[in-house]
C-alpha cells in the first residue's frame, strides 16, 4: 500500500470512529430564575410540606401545565424515595427548600440535633437535584432564637394555612386557597395528600383570575435580603 492509500485508509478509520461515538446529550439544567417585580404586580407564593409523596408527580404536571412556579418545602427522609422527582422540580423551575429530616418539634431538640437534621437534608436534596436550598421551613412552625440560630437559613412560616392536612376536604382546599390569600402571601398546602392535589388545578385558576401573579418564595422576596435565623413573613 502506498503512503497515499495508507494516509487516506486512516483518515477514513478517524472519520467512521467519530461517527460511530455517540454526541453527548447535554446535562438538562434548571431554567433562568424570572424578572417579575412583585412591588409592580400581585404576587403570591404557594408552598408545599412534607413532601415529596406519591402525588407529587400528579402536582408538578398541574404547575408545569398552567405555567406556575411554586416552592416544596421537603422532608430529607422522603427524597431518597423520590429522587427523579425531585431532580424533575429543579428543572421545572420549581423552588426546593428544607423542611427538616423527620418533622420533628424542633424547639425540643439539642441545637446539634436541630443542626443535624438540616444538614441531611441539605446533603439528600443536593444529591439528588444539585441544588442546596436556601431556605427552610421548621415543622409545626415551631421556632425560636436558638433554633433559628442552629437553623442558619432564613426560616419561611406563612400567612394562610389552608388545614389541608386536618380536613382533607378537596372542596374546602379550593375555597380556602382561592378566597383567603392576599397579596404578597404565603400560602401552607401539603402535597402528600391526595385532596390537596385533587383541589390545585381549581385553585390555580382561582388564584389567577383573582389577578395573581404565582411565585417561588425568593421571587416573592427579591430584592430583599433573608438573613438566618430571620422569620419571614413575620407573625
């Protein structure tokens, strides 16, 4: 074989190898955070607790489909069952936030347990989403000084708490969560109830037509500064 034939057999051995190997697929990412200004337009956060749970799924369609970005205030113990769908909120645009392990009474906790119980969480939710929430929930809404302290993230309470978990009324969910929000609040449902999701696509639309604007809880505080330890909205 001539030095010719040899160089062209191998560019063409180079050329099938490259076709051959699969283009890689880019790694899906979550998408760029919105520029709304909720000094300027109606806004409403709507969060969910206790989280992720076999109707989650069913939720995220009803948010994805209507448009609506919300913030999940999730349990460290229940991620691991969940994680696709947990990776799926972050890249629905979804808020992920910290809601202790295992929902327990913090204030009758040691401060390195209450820490414990935040780290865990931070650490299930950052492996299986690659997202370290900023904010946290403390169960019960039980909190104090020195919880908030061993906490270190701003702590997000709310300014409706729908008893979704108490009535499991799909009816009540939606008039509830329709009728009592007010603007710039933020309003407690819990996704693991089945009523609760049952109830969202009703009160999404409720919510709309009322004129809101649906918003994570740090879209609902941009521009403001959390700082740890803080309660927000204040009680």
């Amino acid at each position: 074989m001539t030095a010719e034939r040899a160089g062209q057999a191998q560019q063409a051995a180079v050329a099938k190898r490259r076709a051959d190997t699969p283009t890689p697929t880019p790694t899906p990412s979550p998408p760029p955070p919105r520029d709304i200004d909720c000094a300027k337009v109606k806004c409403l956060a709507l969060t969910f607790d206790d989280g992720p749970g076999e109707y989650t799924e069913r939720l995220l369609k009803t948010l994805q489909d209507e448009g609506v970005r919300a913030t999940f205030f999730m349990l460290g113990e229940n991620v691991h069952h969940y994680r696709d769908l947990v990776r799926r909120m972050a890249l629905d645009g979804q808020e992920l936030a910290n809601h202790s392990w295992s929902h327990p009474q913090l204030t009758g906790l040691t401060s390195s347990a209450v820490r414990s119980q935040v780290r865990r969480t931070q650490n299930a939710i950052k492996e299986a989403a690659g997202v370290t929430p900023a904010l946290f929930r403390p169960p019960y809404g039980a909190t104090d000084k020195r919880v908030g302290k061993a906490v270190g993230m701003p702590e997000i309470v709310w300014s409706v708490d729908t008893l979704d978990w108490r009535y499991r009324s799909v009816s009540r969910a939606r008039r509830v969560g329709v009728k009592e929000p007010k603007r710039n609040g933020v309003v407690l449902f819990h996704d693991i109830h089945e009523s609760t999701v049952d109830a969202m696509p009703a009160v999404v639309d409720g919510l709309k037509r009322r004129g809101f604007t649906l918003v994570t809880v740090s879209e609902l505080y941009r521009g403001t500064p959390l700082k740890a330890g803080r309660l927000y909205p204040k009680w």
